[in-house]
C-alpha cells in the first residue's frame, strides 16, 4: 500500500510539472504575437494621404535651363486646349497650373518678359520651361535656343481679362466652303459661331459655337448641340478666337 501511495504521488508531480511547463510555453507565445503586432516590421510605410495641390502664390520662384519652341507646334492645339501661337507671349511648364503668369529673366542680359502657361514641357533633362518664339526673342534667346533663365511666378496683368472664354467645337473639316456651311447655321441659331484655322500637313477648318465665360455654361451648350452632333467637345478660345467671336455677335 505504501508502494502504491508514493507512485500515485510520483504521478501527480509530474502531470503537475508537465502543465507548468505547457502553461509557460502558452505565455511566451502569446506575449510574441503581442510584440509582433505592436511593432509591425520597420519596412512597412504607412499609408499617406493624397492632398490637392495648392495653386502657386506670387513669389515662387526657380532657376534653370529654358528652351523655345515654333514651328512645327504653331498653330496646333496646346496642353490647356487653346491653339498654340508662337507669337503670343506663352510658355509651356511640365507643373504649374495652366493659366499661371511667369516674369522669366535671361540671367546672361538680365533681360525679361511675362508669359503666361499654357502648355507642357519642355520634356529634356535639364531644362525648366518652352517659351514662344516671341518670348524668346524679346530676351535674346533667339540665337542661342536656350539660356539660364529665373522664373517669378507674378500677378496677372491688369489688362488681361479675368475671365476665360470657351465654346463648343461641333465640326471640323478640310473643306472651307463646307466648314463655312456649318457655321452660319449655327450662327443664326446661337449667335456666336466662327471658324479657327488649325494648321499642319492639311489645313483643317474648326467651327467653334458660343463664348461661354465659364466651363460649366459651354457644357451646357454642348449637351444642347450634342443633340444633333455627337461629336462635340468644349475648347477654351484664344485670342484671336475671342476677337473673331466678337465680330461675328455684332453682325
């Protein structure tokens, strides 16, 4: 009997020891994982939120390499939808907002010029923006094509108008005579409507309907003509545009 009680207490010890030792294996692992998940590994980034960009403020200003650009980009549409004129006094920019106003200085002769950007570019190591040929030449970079230059992005000038002005582009053919067609029925109807010369290997002719003061009314106009035409689309009217559209309201 005595045998039988010290094996029984043999066996309770050691079915003791074995569930300390489980119970102790049980903690270390769950006290891991709590590590593990409270450290997550150094090579995970976290997530960032994606924030609008702000417009430029007048001030900003940078240095480098500018170029220009003409013919054969003359004439075509820009980045921003208005037809390229490389003698207006235009640049294109590979970041800032369309429609922003730069004083550009020459740093060789300290001459400059204000341009505003319209389009994208230039697309070369190295260089910072594409002015038009008439930017180019009135800071003597005719001749050497590129030069060391500093933009200030700067205010608009008094004597630009505020607003933009778009239409609603329902055509556009290599025939003047059936471009014209098109034109004067609109005209009659809308009473803005003209033709826009775009220029390349074949001339084509554009019909542009209305001089809408924002993008939001030209889309309105659009859905209207989208009635008949399916193919239409909204373009911002340059400055020529705008002028022609002016004489054909007051027919």
């Amino acid at each position: 009997m005595r045998r039988d009680h010290r094996l029984k207490r043999k066996i309770v010890l050691f079915a003791c020891l074995v569930l300390v030792l489980i119970a102790t294996a049980c903690a270390r692992k769950h006290k891991h994982k709590s590590v593990a998940h409270a450290n997550p590994p150094p090579n995970v980034a976290p997530k960032k939120e994606s924030k609008p960009n702000p417009t430029v403020p007048a001030g900003y200003s940078e240095e480098g390499v500018a170029s220009w650009y003409g013919v054969p980009f003359n004439g075509r549409p820009a980045a921003d939808g208005e037809i390229y004129d490389m003698e207006a006094l235009v640049a294109a920019h590979r970041l800032l907002p369309f429609n922003t106003w730069l004083k550009v200085t020459n740093l060789a002769n300290n001459e400059s010029v204000n341009v505003r950007v319209i389009d994208r570019g230039p697309f070369v190591n190295g260089r910072i923006i594409d002015l038009s040929k008439a930017a180019a030449r009135q800071i003597g970079l005719l001749g050497p094509g590129i030069g060391k230059v500093r933009l200030d992005v700067i205010s608009s000038p008094r004597d630009v108008p505020a607003n933009d002005f778009y239409a609603v582009q329902t055509g556009a053919f290599s025939n003047r005579e059936n471009a014209e067609h098109l034109r004067e029925k609109y005209a009659g109807r809308f009473g803005n409507a003209q033709l826009a010369l775009k220029h390349g290997p074949v001339p084509v002719w554009r019909v542009l309907v209305g001089k809408e003061p924002s993008v939001d009314a030209a889309n309105q106009l659009a859905v209207v003509l989208s009635a008949e035409n399916k193919n239409v689309f909204v373009v911002r009217l340059d400055e020529t545009e705008i002028h022609a559209a002016a004489a054909a309201g007051s027919r």
